[in-house]
C-alpha cells in the first residue's frame, strides 16, 4: 500500500506547491508585468490636451530625448552615479573587509549602529544633513573653531553635497555586500600565500580580493543604479540646480502632465539599468568559471 501510495502523494506534493505559487504569480501579473507592459506601450503614444494621451504610435518621445538638454541630464545623472559609486567603494569596501575581521560582539555592535539610521526616515536624515551643511551650521562652526576656515562656506545646495547625500544613503548597501563576501574568506588561504612568500598586501590582492569581489559588485549595482533615479536628493540637498533623470521623469509627470514622455524616459532609463545587470552577470559568471578552473 506504501508503495502504490507514493506517487500519489508525490502528485499531491506537487500540486499543492503550485497552487500556493499561484497568488504569487497573480501578483506578479498585476503588480510587476502588467504595469510594465503600460508603460512600454504608454511611450509609443503622445500627449493630447493637458491631461490627455493619443493612442497612436510615434517614436517621437524617443526622439526628444536626442535633444542635447535630455541627453546632458543623462549625462549627469551617469556622472554622479559613478562619482557617488567610487566614494561609496573606497569608503565601503574597506569597511566591510575589516568588519569581517572584527570579534563577534563587536561585529554586531558595528551592525546595529549601522542599522539604527534606517529606523527613521530617509527624508528625515537629509534634512539632518541640511543642517550641517547650511551656512553658520554644524560644519561650519567647527571649522571655524578650529581655524581651518574664516568664514562660512555655502556648502549646502552645491554638487558637493548631493555626492555626500549619496555616500551617506548608499553606503550600508557596499559595506553589508563586501561583509557577507569576506565573512566567508578561508583564513588558510590567505596563510599558504604568505608560507609562498607573499607579502601581506600581495595576499590580499591575489587572495581576498578576488575571493571578495562579487560581494564588491553587487555593491556596486545596489549602489550605482539606485543613484540615477534618487532625485529627492538633488531637490533636498542640490536646491534643484542638479537635475537627474529621476528629477525629469518626475517634472513630466507632475508638472508638464507629458505622461508619454514620462514613460519613453522610464524606458530608457530601465534599459540602461538592465544592460548594467547585464554586465554584472557576465563578470561574475566569469569570475565563478576561473575559480573552477
């Protein structure tokens, strides 16, 4: 009877797994795909009205955002997000390295005071960060005491600041990547390349930070294409003399009812993102084919 009874089973197994995937699937559907696909087709079509759209096909939104002033708003959106990506690696990466090499009760304490910023608003923390920037502000009375400076520097509303406001958002997401890559690191390895004449610091290049590498990347994806699209960054800390793509899309949306346009941009701008997942997949899918080799 056991035996008779146990494909059933298996068959019941199954069926009931798929139809707990159903919801999910359903979800997916109506949440993710669905809106996808509008907002493809959405591009295709133009603006009639204020608040109208015409269902005819055109790829006259694309074209526009040929035009020098979109394409230099691409162009500085790229930019800050590589300025940003390369502070948040130099500060995050080492970090999160040395993190791993803490003791355990230490390593923690380090987590949960890097956690405790998410428990308020991102909204919140900038305007936090408006304060030490503004003129006469935290910054510049400690400046001043200690003589590095005369008077206050304007720092507040400037390029300079909307780089620290990305430092400061994205940070955790390279130093939490980097740590779950080294916290795994072999310690043994790093020893037989220093018993082959390794310095400590060749270890480290030929050892760790290969081995460490796609905890690095994947901070970088989870650092760089957040940073194009983080416009209330720009608004908070820039005063709207930076403009990203995110900062466009919105404006269209809101301000210009250009619902088309809107969505070529989105577009685009998911394009962009995906070519980088892209990339990421192929390094790393790289990287894990040496390690068999």
């Amino acid at each position: 009877m056991k035996k008779n009874g146990a494909p059933a089973d298996t068959f019941n197994r199954k069926r009931a797994f798929s139809a707990a995937l159903i919801p999910m699937y359903l979800f997916t559907l109506v949440f993710v795909l669905g809106p996808l696909v509008y907002m493809i087709a959405l591009s295709f079509m133009r603006r009639q009205g204020s608040w109208g759209i015409e269902a005819a096909f055109n790829l006259n939104n694309y074209r526009r955002i040929l035009l020098p002033v979109y394409l230099e708003t691409f162009r500085q959106s790229v930019k800050l997000a590589l300025i940003s990506t390369i502070a948040v690696i130099a500060v995050g990466y080492p970090f999160g390295y040395f993190m791993a090499r803490l003791k355990p009760i230490w390593r923690n304490r380090v987590m949960v005071l890097l956690i405790i910023p998410f428990w308020t608003s991102a909204l919140m923390r900038l305007y936090g960060w408006i304060i030490v920037f503004r003129a006469n502000g935290v910054l510049d009375t400690i400046l001043m005491k200690m003589r590095i400076t005369d008077a206050p520097l304007r720092l507040l509303y400037t390029y300079p600041a909307v780089v620290t406001g990305m430092i400061y958002g994205l940070l955790p997401f390279m130093i939490y990547s980097v740590f779950s890559s080294a916290e795994k690191l072999d310690p043994s390895l790093t020893e037989a390349a220093r018993i082959m004449g390794a310095g400590r610091f060749r270890a480290f290049l030929t050892v760790n930070l290969p081995l460490t590498m796609p905890g690095l990347f994947s901070g970088v994806i989870l650092t760089f294409i957040p940073s194009m699209g983080l416009y209330y960054m720009a608004d908070i800390l820039g005063g709207n003399k930076i403009v990203l793509v995110g900062n466009l899309i919105r404006d269209q949306l809101l301000n210009v009812h250009d619902w088309p346009f809107a969505a070529a941009i989105s577009v685009v701008l998911m394009i962009l993102t995906s070519l980088f997942l892209y990339l990421y997949r192929l390094i790393t899918r790289s990287g894990e084919l040496e390690g068999l080799i």
